[in-house]
C-alpha cells in the first residue's frame, strides 16, 4: 500500500503543521511496526491503531464538577433498597485508583490518561457514551483536544440507554449523526482507513434490538439506512451467545466484538471460541474484534456476583487473554478496560489503599503501572494479518 500525503503551502503556520504531523500519523500508524524505546523493549513509541481500550469518561469529583459521580456507585443488593458509597476513600470498586477520586473533565487528569495510553501503546480509545447532553457527552470536546495532543484517537462505545428514550436503531442513527457532525472534522476521530475511512461505532448489548431492525439502517437499502450517505460508518455489534451468525448477517454489522471480561461468561467472551469466531468473520468479510482483560471484579457493587470474578493471577490471565487474541488472527484487539474501576477491568495504575476495615486489591506482586507495560509488551508483539 502506498500512501501520498502532498503539501500545498510550505509556510503554512505552525499550528497547521502540527495538525498535519498528527493526520499523517493518524494514516501511517497502522502500517508502521511498532518500536521500542533504549534499553525497555516493552516501551512502544508508536501507539498502536489496532489495538482499542474501551474508555469511560463518566467520574467526577466535588472539585470540578460538585460533587462524586460514579465513584459513589450504588451496590445492588437483592431484596434490599439500594446503598451508594460516599466516594472519597470509600468508592463503588475493589481497586483504588493512583489518581484518587479523578474527574472526566479534569483537563491534567485526560493529559495523564492520554500519556498513560501511549506508554502502553494503544492508540484508540473507544469512548462510552450515554447520549446528547450527558455527563459522558460534555466530556468529549478536552478528550479530544487531548487525544490530538497526544496521538491517540478516537471512537465510540454506544451504550443501552441514549436518554430518556432508552436506544433503538433510529436512535443509534441519530446518535451516529450527531457525533459526525460534531466530531468528524476532529484530527483525533479514529476513522478505519481499511474500510472506507469511516469512523467507527461499537454497540453494547446490540442484541437488545432485533436484527430486522438494525437493518433498517445498516442494510443498502434500509429505510433510515447510513450506507452510502455522510453518516457511513463501521458498526460493530456485540456478540453474545453461540450461533449469532444470523444475527449480524441479517443485522449488516461491520462486525462484532466479544467485551466482556470474564472467561466463560458468554460464548463471545470464552477465548477458547475466538478462533472459529475469526473464521467465520473472514468468511463473511466482518470484522472480528476479540477483548481481553486483566481480571474482573464487580462484587463491591454486586455483592451476588462473585461467580463471575476472574483473579489477575499476578498477570498471568491478561497474558493467556491476549495471547489467544493475537493467535486467533484478529485484525483489531479490543481492550476491557482502561478504566471501568466498578468491574474491576481497569489497566490504569491502581495502588494499595485501606478504607476502616476494607483493603482495596492492587496489583501486588507487581507496582501500580505494571499492566500499562505489560500492554505494551503484546502491542508490540501483535501484527495484524493486515500488515504482514
């Protein structure tokens, strides 16, 4: 493949210049091997734009935004009015975060998260996203201006509920027609160039909407379809149980990803299934998305849920997750999580911390940013099929 990029104006300003340095970057990044920084073979240099971390902009803090949201989770207790945690030292997670009680629109917290992302060499953020006007949509506009700043890119994680309204294709249709027009000129957008360069859209619980009704604005010739049209995109959906091929054929996805984190949870979510998972999606020309994850732990906040824990294992789970992924012959590898400290799939540095009688887990025997490093370390071992 070749790439030519031309120059029209060579004393264009400098702010131009460093728009282009960032676009030409954006293009070349998935063909350029990764590189490793002295003597840490580890450290990548290159941000990787196969590799996507599902990001969660939604805390906040007294400081700059008036009070906790999301660190003062509720815990879900059957048969028992809710309780929330106070935030502070006592949040809804089994980990406590290096940074503390953070907030989304902390601009030196995004700078951090987007350091801490190219240290690990990832070099996509999928963004969850609740809506037009909540709390995960007024956090876009710094996380973009910081994700340029720093190579990283963009897309999106569209959540269940998009408002008051719940989510439904035309919903989804309209979110993907918002966020367009809102972002699409942005330099940090991650738009597929191997698909159309169309920026990307990943849908949670996409099974919640019958595939008939996906159809109507995923197929050609849907009623309310984006095919073809300004609003053209890369939709992939969630794959859950066993036997869903009919499911995104019917539906027209792009493709699908596994996300959750806990081996064994659903079919999607089992790695022992992602080989045949990535036959299929070559035999139909989808896009095969495989997530790992370094654990999971939700049982702060669902106490009933400890079947579904997954230990770290000093590390050893992230590394069978990521090396099924690499050896199913994917062509993107989805990350859970940056940072959903609530499950317990985060990657972002977590350290010790006792609150009255509960001792937070941390990642012992290993320091708190042990698994932006070991990221790094099979970032740099994945070449997608695509550029061998």
């Amino acid at each position: 493949m070749t790439t030519t990029i031309a120059v029209q104006d060579a004393s264009a300003s400098p702010g131009t210049l460093r728009r282009l340095a960032y676009v030409i970057a954006l293009y070349l990044c998935p063909l350029i091997p990764m590189a490793a920084h002295g003597a840490d073979p580890d450290r990548a240099t290159v941000p990787s734009r196969s590799v996507h971390a599902f990001y969660y902009p939604w805390y906040g803090n007294p400081q700059t935004d008036g009070d906790y949201v999301h660190w003062n989770h509720p815990v879900a207790v059957r048969n028992e009015p809710p309780r929330e945690y106070p935030g502070g030292d006592d949040i809804g997670a089994n980990f406590y975060p290096a940074l503390g009680c953070y907030s989304s629109n902390d601009r030196a917290t995004i700078d951090r998260h987007m350091r801490q992302l190219h240290r690990a060499g990832v070099g996509v953020i999928s963004v969850s996203w609740w809506g037009k006007g909540s709390f995960t949509d007024r956090a876009l506009p710094p996380l973009f201006a910081s994700a340029a700043r720093h190579g990283i890119a963009i897309c999106f994680h569209l959540e269940p509920n998009l408002g008051a309204q719940g989510r439904n294709a035309r919903l989804v249709r309209d979110a993907i027609q918002y966020l367009v027009d809102a972002y699409g000129a942005e330099p940090a957008l991650y738009r597929d160039a191997r698909r159309g360069n169309r920026p990307v859209f990943y849908i949670y619980d996409s099974y919640l909407t019958a595939a008939d009704e996906w159809a109507t604005i995923l197929a050609p010739d849907g009623a309310d379809s984006i095919r073809g049209s300004d609003y053209d995109a890369v939709v992939i959906g969630l794959w859950v149980k066993a036997h869903e091929q009919q499911f995104f054929l019917d539906g027209h996805f792009d493709g699908f990803y596994t996300y959750f984190a806990s081996d064994g949870f659903t079919y999607g979510s089992t790695p022992a299934n992602w080989g045949e998972l990535a036959d299929w999606a070559r035999d139909h020309d989808k896009l095969f998305v495989p997530c790992v994850a370094p654990g999971y732990d939700d049982t702060r906040i669902r106490p009933w849920n400890g079947r579904n824990t997954r230990d770290r294992d000093d590390g050893a789970y992230y590394d069978r997750c990521f090396a099924a992924a690499i050896d199913s012959g994917a062509e993107l590898i989805g990350i859970t999580t940056f940072n959903e400290w609530h499950e317990g799939t985060q990657i972002e540095p977590a350290v010790p911390k006792r609150c009255g009688d509960y001792q937070y887990e941390d990642y012992a025997p290993h320091g708190p940013d042990w698994y932006l490093d070991r990221t790094a370390h099979w970032v740099n071992r994945f070449t997608p099929p695509t550029a061998r």
